[in-house]
C-alpha cells in the first residue's frame, strides 16, 4: 500500500504485486478485458448473497442516525456507552461515508426489490506501509442475527483484498459478544488474542477479542465456501 500515484489510491501498485508476496498470495480473481468485464466486476465486487454496499445517500441518515443513539446497540460495540447528539451521529456517518480518502464506507442493505436498510461499514487507519485496516460494523438491533453482518463481513473484506491491495483486516470484538464472534469466523477470521480486562460495563471488565484475515487465509477460505 506504499506508492502514492497522482491520481491514484494509496494502495496502488502494491495490489499488483501480491503474487510476489513471500507469505501468500489472494490467487486471481478477476481479469478485465473489456468494458464489459470492468462493468461486471464493479457490479459485483460490493455484493454479497444476502447484501450489497453502496454509497450513502440523504435519506438514510435519519435511520443510520437513530442506530447510532441506541445505547443497548452501543454497548455491544463502544467501550462507552453515551448517545451522540443526532446532528452529531448524521454529521459522523456523513464524514465516515464519503469517501474521499482510502478508508472507505458503506451502507449495507439487503439485496432484495426493495432493498432494506440494515446498517453500515467501514474501513478505518488504513496504513500504507503495512498494508493493513481495520473494519467496523454496526447493524440496526433489529437485523441483528439473519445473516446480514456475515455476509457484509466478506463483501467488504474480498473489497479491501480485491480493490484495495491489502495483506492484513482487523478487527476487536467483546467477549460477551458470541454471536459477532461467530459471525466474524463464518467470515474468516481468526483469534489472535486478547486485551484482557479491556472492556468495563456495570462494574465488571471483559476482554477484548482480537481477530484478524490475511490475504492467502481469505482466499483458501473464500475457495472452500
């Protein structure tokens, strides 16, 4: 992700040297040849099974905005569980979303005609040298354990490897929370360890799970799924 082009991503060039990596490779996945197969390829790159990711748009932010002030969904995914404002919520997701720099945003919402909103991810402290960001999600309570993370999980995970050029995705999940965890794994991470003691709710401290995806792990796992 080192080489910075004029009118380039930060992570360009890099991306066409994973072959050379001496600790794997992500295989190819996509050749374009024509129009035809770039317009496929972008058509597909942000789309799952059950969900696809966009760019923000107006009217979600009201939702979006409303996700963010519920302080039982924070606690499952904030070390502090203290609503924002609403014009603060809308004026983050806002900033998070739009995508002018190399830590992209989405939207996540459900493939179906209509489609239906179900919450948001994103890519934070991309770092050149290394190749490496970290993702967050956060999903509506009420779209919570239908599939919906999972499946957003990898779109934006074969994103950050595919488009991107990165090696390494990380990510800190509860340890009372199973079902990320779960959902992070059906995804292809792996635990790699714990900040024990990390996390402090209602007197009591729980640790902080630490998971990761390299590229060569999330291209065997991608073949066998």
């Amino acid at each position: 992700m080192v080489v910075v082009a004029a009118t380039g991503s930060l992570f360009e060039g890099r991306a066409l040297n994973l072959g050379r990596c001496s600790c794997g490779r992500i295989g190819r996945v996509a050749e374009l040849n024509s129009m035809e197969s770039a317009f496929d390829y972008g058509d597909s790159i942000l789309v799952g099974e059950r969900v696809r990711l966009r760019g923000l748009r107006n009217e979600d932010l009201p939702i979006l905005a409303r996700w963010d002030m519920d302080p039982g969904r924070m606690a499952t995914w904030s070390h502090w569980v203290v609503p924002p404002s609403e014009a603060a919520a809308a004026e983050r997701l806002t900033k998070w979303c739009a995508n002018d720099k190399d830590e992209p945003g989405f939207v996540v919402e459900t493939v179906e005609d209509p489609p239906n909103l179900v919450g948001n991810v994103k890519l934070f402290h991309a770092r050149p040298k290394d190749r490496c960001a970290t993702v967050g999600i956060a999903l509506g309570r009420e779209h919570i354990g239908h599939g919906y993370g999972t499946d957003a999980m990898r779109v934006i995970v074969g994103y950050a490897f595919r488009e991107m050029g990165l090696h390494r995705h990380q990510l800190s999940v509860s340890s009372f929370n199973p079902a990320g965890i779960r959902a992070y794994a059906k995804a292809g991470f792996v635990e790699e360890g714990r900040r024990r003691a990390a996390i402090f709710h209602d007197g009591r401290w729980y640790d902080e799970v630490l998971m990761s995806v390299l590229d060569h792990e999330w291209a065997a796992h991608r073949s066998q799924s």
